[in-house]
C-alpha cells in the first residue's frame, strides 16, 4: 500500500514535469489556492452576504455567531495575503460604514473575539499595506481598530465575575443575561491574551490586557493535584465541572495563547506556566505519539479518541521547540487523515474508526497550520505533499456549485449545508502560505518598512515577528511596541517638564539618564534599521529575547525557551 503511494507521487511530479523546490512549483499551487479562495468567496459574495456564512448547498446566507458578515470580516486579512489589495480596501471601508455592533444579539465571547475583533485587528495593522490611506496616527489610530475596540468593549463585562473567568455568552447590547450559566469551557476562559493586549498596547487602555491576564492567571491557579485543567469550569464558583484533561476540543487554545503571549508579550512567566502544564500532558495524556483525554485527579484515560481539533498541536510544539516530536505525532494525524480524505472530529484509536455523530470534516484548519509550522521549521519537501493532497481532496470532496461544504461524514463524503468562516480565514490562508515561503509574514527583516510617526519617533513595521491568533489573524508585535513605546516616550517628557519648572540641574541629569539608557543594546522591535535584524545569533536566543525574529524561534530544533 505505501509503496503505491509512493508510486503514485513520484509518477504526479514526473507528468507534471515540475521541480517540487522551484519557484514554478510553488507559484503553479498558489494560483491553484487562489481559484479555490474565490470560487468560495464569490459564492459567498453573491449568494450570502450580508448574512454570517454562506449555506452551501442551498446557496443562500444565515447568520450563526451574530450578525456581523462574519464570512466577510474573518475573510479580510487573507484577500491581502493573496494580494488583492483592490477588494480588501473595498470590503474594509464597506465594513467601516456597515458595522454596528449595538444589536440585541446572544454572542459567543470566544468566537466573537477570536473571529472578529481577531479579523478586524489584523486587518487594520495590514491597511497601509494594501494602499488604504491612513490615520496619521496609524496604528495607535484607525476605524478598524475603533471598530474592535467597541467590540471588545461589548463583550468585557461577560469578566466581571469574582474568578475573572468569563461567562460563554453575552448579549451585546443588554450584557450577561441574570439566567446565563456560569459554565465555560477552558479556550472560553484563557483564550483572549493576543488580542487583548494587542488592543491595550495600540490604544493605550491596560483594562483590555489586564482582564485577559486575570482569566490565565485564574486557570492557572485551578489546577489539579497533577497539575491538569478539565474541559468546563464554573465561572462563579471556579469549579470544575468536566474533569476530562487533553489538548484538544475546550481546551486547546489556552496552551497556545500561553506560548504565543510569552513570545509576543515577552513575559516569561507565561511559558512558565505552560511549561508546568507540559509535564503531565507528556505524563498522562500523551500515549505513544497520540494525545488522549484523561481525568485530571486521577490521570486515568477517559476518552481514548484522536479529535480534530489537536492537530494544532504539531504546530505548537515547534514554537516551543520539540519539533521531533511534534513531527512523530504529525505522522499519525496524517495516517488518519489519509485514509479518509479528511480527518473526522473524533477518532477512536482503540477502534480504528470514527466515532459516531463525530465523523464530519468542517473544513478545519488545525492540519495544515501545523502542516506549515513544520515546513517552516524543518522544510521537509514531503509536508508540501501532503499540503498538496489536502487542497486536492478538499476541492475533490466538498466543492458545490457555489462554494465548499462542511463533509458529514468522511466515510462516504456526504455533505452538509454549512461552510464555517475559518475555511477562508484559516484553511485557505495556510495552504496558501505554506506555498509561499517568501511570504513577508514568514519573513526576519526583508521588506521591513520605516514610518515616521507625527511626533518625529521612527517606527519599524513588517519586519516579521507576526502572532497569529488562533484564528489565523496575524499581528505584527512591532506595531504594539510602536504604539505602547511612543506612549511611554510621551508620559516620560511629560514628567521631565513638570521637573523642569522646579529644577533645571536635575531636570538635566534625568535627561542625561534617560539618553544614556536609550543607548542599551537596541532590541529587536526598537530596531530602526533592518539590517540589524538580520545579526540575530546563537547567543541571542532565550526567552523574550526580542532580537530574534519569529520564524526563527519557529526553526529551531529543542532547546528553544530552554533557559536552563
Ligand atoms: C479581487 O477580488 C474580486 C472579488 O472576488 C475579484 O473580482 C477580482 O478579480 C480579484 N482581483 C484579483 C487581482 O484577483
Ligand atoms: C438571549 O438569551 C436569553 C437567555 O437564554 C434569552 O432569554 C433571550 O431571548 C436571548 N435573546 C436572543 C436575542 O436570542
Ligand atoms: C501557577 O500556579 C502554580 C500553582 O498554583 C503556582 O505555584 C505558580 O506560581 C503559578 N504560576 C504563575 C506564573 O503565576
Ligand atoms: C478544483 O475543481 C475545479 C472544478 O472541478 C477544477 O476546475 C480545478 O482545477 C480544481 N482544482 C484543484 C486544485 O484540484
Ligand atoms: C550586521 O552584520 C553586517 C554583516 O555581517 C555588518 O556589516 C553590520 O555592521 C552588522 N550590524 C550590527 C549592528 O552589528
């Protein structure tokens, strides 16, 4: 059977006649990628807009997380990333004048954050760069960005509970309705730190960062004997309510905003915390190169199921630096998803088989992200394969007259009536970059870009360094540092005149310091030339230290964040 495989994909690239490592390679799959984006988005377009999401058998919209075109916001980013700087302007100035967020709507504090005010953050720190004019205040100003703060303000008091965990669900005009249940899951509670404090650092208001910092501090704080988190919590009582530990469905982006907040935020307590969580995940929930769901008192397997949703994993652990074994567990999830063309939300590994009222393939991302965080850290040819096959079989199984289907089940590729958002904010945005190496959000310093800020301060944009949220919405960490570090510059010179009605010697001395300190080795994200970027060593690399670019703790094989 593998020898066929094999077979088969030796002959592919012999009749294609192409070189899988040449430029023509990767362009050839990229213009493929493209066709599939806009068949899908101009079904939405045409068929849905300007309902959430498109229904794809039906060819008509509906709402299903509010009513926010949701299909179009979590879009937005990734029209940029293909390119088409024209609809991106043309969506993002629509969107401007037709938000409104003030609507009787029970909201999803989870998605709505990581969707939408996600998408609308990104968007607005990629503006400029699609040739949209610009506040001169950019990116500490812009109507995006009021935008996601008015709706981040919305769903703010879902926090206001005595644990600092977040309630599910709030109505975005009337608040936490009095009868709301106090469960959440874990990603429900921990999973707003990357945007949150990408919305304090840019405007300047802690509260957004501060709240977010609470809720994972709370988590935290909550663990088990064996230091494990379950899947639901009470909000009000901080009490567990689903004792099942694992990586994936609930819990998931808990872990990762932990790592990515440490490396965007530069706060090693962060991948402190994650660190402790990794040992008994290694202890207890990793069985061989599967993750599995245990009780978290107990340690004992509760759920022996491979789900969907820990494909993310793989991906992970590259950041954090275990790429061997992330590339073991990477292996597996393809073993399953090979065999169906899809892999099924839950996968029994004692049964060999799908689980049933599991067996549907939504269209997710979690794969192929993983997929490029792997290429990325190990550029291994045989990852583009498998990023191949999957646009293949996605096109193959689930495209319809106006757009691609959520498969009911993998077994016979049967289809439903829905295509979630995250197939053109993630899925697609991820194949794409997987074959587009030279995308500058992969990048470490080429294509960076200088502005000059309306009080004189230069700021460095683009230069790589990019978190991407777990909806696949990247930020740009230098953009935050522009914004949070002229503030400050602004606050100091406020200080220093009040000195200097009192004091011209001292006044003199603080400013003398103050030069003196600026002359401190030049960090990564205060880099005002790019070339400095591009001097990163070996002996840079620790924790939070911002002289090296993202892609490059991406690839680094082990001793990552080791600081020991
Ligand atoms: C950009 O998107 C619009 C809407 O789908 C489409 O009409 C146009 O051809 C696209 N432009 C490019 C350069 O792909
Ligand atoms: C929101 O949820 C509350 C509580 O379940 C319910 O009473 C209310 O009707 C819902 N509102 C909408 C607009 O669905
Ligand atoms: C995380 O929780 C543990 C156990 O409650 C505690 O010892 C540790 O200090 C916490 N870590 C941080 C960074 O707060
Ligand atoms: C996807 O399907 C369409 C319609 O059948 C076809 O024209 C296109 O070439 C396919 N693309 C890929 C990548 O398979
Ligand atoms: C960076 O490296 C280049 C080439 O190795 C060198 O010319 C340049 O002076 C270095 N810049 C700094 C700031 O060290």
């Amino acid at each position: 059977m593998w020898k066929e495989c094999v077979l088969l994909l030796v002959i592919t690239h012999i009749s294609t006649g192409i070189d899988p490592h040449s430029s023509q390679y990767f362009s050839s799959i990229r213009e493929k990628v493209k066709e599939i984006f806009y068949h899908a988005y101009n079904g939405y377009l045409d068929n849905a807009y300007p309902y959430d999401e498109l229904r794809p058998l039906t060819c008509d919209g509906v709402n299903t997380w509010g009513s926010f075109s949701l299909t179009l916001v979590d879009a937005l980013d990734t029209l940029a990333i293909l390119g088409n700087y024209t609809e991106f302007r043309r969506v993002a100035n629509l969107l401007v004048d037709t938000l409104d967020f003030n609507q009787n709507i029970n909201a999803s504090v989870f998605e709505t954050n990581i969707r939408v005010v996600g998408g609308l953050l990104s968007a607005h720190l990629l503006a400029p760069k699609a040739g949209m004019e610009v506040d001169p205040e950019w990116p500490c100003k812009g109507p995006l960005l009021t935008l996601a703060v008015d709706l981040a303000k919305k769903i703010l008091p879902a926090f206001d509970t005595q644990t600092g965990m977040p309630y599910g669900t709030i109505n975005l005009k009337y608040g936490v309705d009095p009868k709301e249940t106090p469960e959440t899951c874990t990603a429900g509670v921990g999973t707003f730190l990357v945007e949150f404090a990408a919305l304090s650092r840019l405007t300047g208001d802690q509260s957004f960062e501060n709240i977010a910092l609470r809720a994972v501090h709370a988590l935290n704080a909550s663990k088990s004997a064996l230091g494990m988190i379950g899947n639901h919590i009470n909000v009000v009582t901080g009490k567990w309510t689903a004792l099942d530990a694992g990586v994936g469905a609930g819990v998931d982006s808990y872990y990762e905003y932990l790592v990515k907040g440490a490396i965007m935020l530069n706060k090693p307590e962060l991948m402190d915390i994650f660190k402790e969580f990794l040992k008994p995940i290694e202890q207890h929930i990793k069985q061989g190169d599967w993750y599995m769901w245990v009780n978290m008192n107990t340690g004992h397997t509760t759920m022996p199921v491979h789900q969907s949703l820990d494909a993310f994993w793989p991906g992970l652990q590259t950041l954090y630096g275990d790429v061997e074994k992330g590339y073991k567990t990477l292996l597996n999830y393809y073993s399953v998803w090979y065999r169906y063309g899809g892999t099924p939300e839950f996968f029994s590994i004692p049964h060999n088989a799908p689980i049933q009222k599991r067996e549907g393939y939504p269209l997710r991302p979690e794969l192929i992200e993983s997929t490029l965080y792997m290429y990325r850290a190990t550029k291994d040819p045989a990852l583009l394969e498998f990023g191949e096959a999957l646009l293949y079989s996605i096109n193959a199984t689930a495209r319809t007259e106006c757009g691609f289907a959520t498969v009911k089940d993998v077994r016979d590729h049967t289809l439903d009536n829905r295509m979630e958002s995250f197939f053109l904010a993630e899925t697609i945005k991820y194949i794409y970059l997987l074959f587009d190496p030279e995308n500058e959000l992969l990048q470490t310093g080429k294509g960076a870009s200088i502005r000059k800020m309306p009080n004189g301060r230069k700021c460095l944009f683009g230069a790589g360094g990019y978190i991407f949220n777990t909806e696949a919405h990247p930020i740009d960490v230098s953009a935050l540092h522009c914004c949070d570090t002229m503030r400050r510059e602004q606050e100091r010179s406020k200080t220093l005149q009040l000195f200097e009605e009192f004091d011209p010697k001292r006044v003199f001395e603080m400013n003398r310091q103050a030069r003196d300190s600026n002359r401190k080795p030049q960090t990564y994200h205060e880099a005002e030339d790019p070339t400095l970027l591009n001097n990163a060593t070996d002996q840079n690399v620790r924790l939070g230290c911002e002289p090296l670019p993202y892609h490059m703790k991406m690839s680094r094989y082990g001793q990552l964040f080791v600081n020991d």
